[in-house]
C-alpha cells in the first residue's frame, strides 16, 4: 500500500479547492478545526456550513439533534431561519403531508433559501397538486419500465466499453472517468442531447447547484447566471426543434408536445431541464463513487458481494440509503403545525434532512452508520422521497448502478480506494469530487 500511495502522489494530485469567503461569520473558514457538538451553541447552531459537507464532519451534530432536538430551529443563516426535521418517522410524515407543506417554487421550492430576484425557476418538483402531476406525468414514459428494458442493453453496453477502456494497475480518478461519465452518457440519451456535447450538461448540473462555490464559479451569480442561461438557449433550441418533429421517447420531445407542458415559459422550462440533469446526473453519479468508498470502508462487504454476487440489487439500494445523494429536501409550511412540543410558523421554511433519516438509530435495526449490503430493510431508505414527489428515474439509477456492478464484478477482483476522496462542499448534493484508485484484474 505504502509503494502504491508514493505513485499516487508523483501521478495524482489532489486537485486545491479555491480560496472562498464565509457565506457568514460563524461559519468554519476553510480548514479550521471543526468544533465537537458540546462546543457549540446548539441554539443557534447552523448544518448548513459548506466546511461540515467539505469534510464530513455534520454527523455529530445530527445525531444530537435526533436525540435531543428532533426539530430544531437555526435562528440565522445565510438561507434565513429554518426549522430541521431529522428523525426517520418525522421526516416521513412531512414527506407525504402535501396539504400542509408545499413544495412549490412559489413559496420557495425545494431548497432552503429565497429564490435570487428575478430568476426564480419554476419546476415539476417545485409544484404542488394538481400542476405537479400534470408535468411528472409528462415526463414518465421517458423512465416507464419499458423504456428501462430497453435502455438495459444500451447501459451495459457503455459500461462494458467504458470498464474495459480502464487502465489496470495505474492510478486514475474514479469520480470524473466512471462515475460522471456514465450518468452523463445516460443523460445524453433521455434528452437525445448532441452526444459529442454531453459534458456540458455535466457542466449545467455543477453550475447549477453551486453559484457560490468559487471551483465551480469562480465569478460568483453573474456566472451562475450566465452558464443557466446558455442551458436555457440550448434547451430552448432543441425544445423549439422537437415541436416541430413527431412525438418520440425522450425527455425534451415529451416536454414539447405535453399538453401541461408544450406552453411553458422560458424560466420554466430552465427550471425543468435544470431539475432532470441534477436529478438524473447527481444522484446516480455520487452513488456509484460512494459504491467504490464504502466497499472499500467495510472489506468484509466486499468479501460477502465477491461470494454472493445475487445480492448486488439489495447492495445497490443500501448504497443509495447509506450515501443519500441528495442530503435534505425543503418543505413550506402552509398553516400552523404543531410538532414535537413545537410549533412551525406558517410560511416557515423546513429541511426534511434525509441524510439524518437514513441513520436514525431508532428506525434500522442493524448499525445504520454501517454499510450492511444484505440489509432486510436496505429500501426503506428515504433518499427517493416519499409521496408525490418520489424520485421518478429511481428505478433508472437503480438499473445503471446494478449493471455497473455486474460488470466490475466480471472483470475486476477489487477497485482499491488509494486515498481518502474529496466531497462537495454543499448540503444539498451530497458528492464527491475526486477519489484515486486501482484496479486490480482477476488472477
């Protein structure tokens, strides 16, 4: 291991973050020792610090708020005050409560914070009833189990492409060849976007995401606004071409001849592309890294998949629950409701934090800190939702994680995890930005 990690580092930089600016004073600047939970004022203490998602470093803090503080208010920051749900039942019952918390972008959609003037982004996830299942219905055949069957064969056949291109027994970044690349392939084909320009929806999706994150923008909102506005007249382009041309299967033709859609305005379209890259790329991408780390974290996972490999469709859902691709979604609440001795203020915004949820103690039975890849309950995770608003690719994220393994599996006897990879400094999209590794062939 000690030679292995000497190559590494003559071949395999760490790539340095950029220099960044707190979004507000008591947050962590880059670096500084993160404080243990009986350090800090709990009272106004604020989860949403990019240093804690940088490093890893929020769980303490959530499971003292599951013990202690099941709903938790955070006075300030720099989304404003909010209220955290952090227990798996709690969580569940705002999840699928659509009468009494919104979604909807009106309110401020699906992410903590108001919307930036004039540039608000209306999208299917960001609607309640009955808008929101008009335009989810919409998009459906795109994912509907027959276009998986025959999406299947195209999946693995760019996989096997793609593993058998891997250099073998030499240092490569899985994060940017396997994981980003495949979902962006995958992306490609459910928008039947130009496939030789597939990296620029990686590009939307990051930008997306991230308008104060100086690796991604480095020229802050006029940035972040200026690459989803050329999203917008690329999509504009294609969603005006395929009005025009006979109704097939992907995302954008869907879209342009829906009845609820083929209408919609400039900023909602952006908001729905913006809202299917991000859903469709993100996600899948950050599980299929976390697959690599995890196996690599719990060996003995990895010698159980190598003896059984029928169990990698539960491993791939306890992947999905032990990784929680996107960390929280946010709720507003539409009346006074009444939780935990508390009461959440109409028009107060809510965090539904998943990633809490996922490792709540009092609702997995066996260690939820652990990746346990014959978990009984592996799909009862959260990170999907729940409700109306249950993630409608997940079969498809499934499917692309279950071939990806299929295949590693058939060619390689283990992807070793050289150092520790580096993660996004976001507490929406909980990723990874780089992770070294080699594989090793089958002897």
């Amino acid at each position: 291991m000690a030679d292995t990690i000497q190559t590494v580092d003559k071949t395999l930089k760490r790539p340095e973050p950029a220099p960044r600016d707190k979004l507000i004073d008591f947050h962590l600047a880059h670096d500084e020792a993160i404080p243990s939970v009986e350090d800090v004022d709990m009272k106004t203490f604020d989860v949403l610090d990019p240093e804690l998602w940088r490093r890893d470093a929020f769980w303490p803090f959530f499971e003292w708020m599951r013990d202690n503080d099941p709903l938790h208010y955070t006075p300030d920051s720099p989304a404003g005050p909010y209220w955290s749900v952090t227990r798996y039942d709690d969580i569940m019952k705002v999840d699928i409560d659509h009468k009494r918390f919104s979604s909807s972008w009106e309110y401020g959609g699906i992410t903590l914070g108001e919307p930036f003037e004039d540039f608000e982004l209306p999208m299917f996830i960001a609607m309640d009833e009955p808008r929101h299942s008009e335009q989810r219905k919409t998009v459906q055949p795109a994912v509907a189990p027959n276009m998986l069957k025959e999406f299947e064969p195209l999946i693995r056949s760019r996989t096997q492409g793609l593993l058998d291109s891997l250099p073998v027994g030499e240092p490569f970044d899985w994060v940017d060849t396997v994981s980003i690349e495949l979902t962006t392939m995958m992306l490609a084909t459910l928008f039947d976007f130009p496939f030789e320009d597939r990296r620029k929806l990686t590009r939307w999706s990051d930008v997306a995401t991230n308008p104060y994150n100086p690796d991604i923008c480095p020229g802050g909102l006029d940035q972040w606004k200026q690459e989803l506005m050329e999203c917008l007249t690329t999509f504009m382009g294609i969603y005006q071409e395929r009005q025009a041309q006979p109704l097939k299967n992907d995302l954008i033709s869907l879209l342009a001849h829906g009845e609820k859609t083929k209408n919609m305005t400039p900023m909602e379209l952006l908001g729905n592309v913006i809202l299917l890259i991000v859903g469709g790329n993100d996600t899948t991408r950050n599980s299929m890294t976390a697959s690599i780390y995890a196996l690599n974290k719990w060996p003995d996972e990895y010698a159980k998949l190598k003896a059984d490999p029928s169990l990698i469709p539960n491993m791939v859902s306890e992947v999905i629950r032990w990784q929680t691709p996107l960390a929280y979604m946010r709720r507003t609440a539409l009346e006074d409701v009444e939780m935990h001795g508390k009461t959440i203020k109409k028009g107060e915004q809510i965090a539904m934090w998943y990633v809490s949820g996922n490792k709540d103690e009092r609702f997995w039975k066996e260690d939820p800190n652990r990746l346990i890849i014959d978990r009984d309950q592996a799909r009862n995770h959260l990170s999907f939702g729940f409700g109306i608003h249950r993630c409608v690719g997940n079969r498809l994220g499934e499917l692309q994680l279950r071939i990806l393994w299929e295949e590693l599996m058939e060619r390689f006897d283990h992807i070793e995890v050289l150092e520790e990879p580096s993660r996004t400094p976001h507490s929406f999209v909980k990723g990874y930005t780089w992770m070294p590794v080699i594989c090793h062939p089958k002897k």
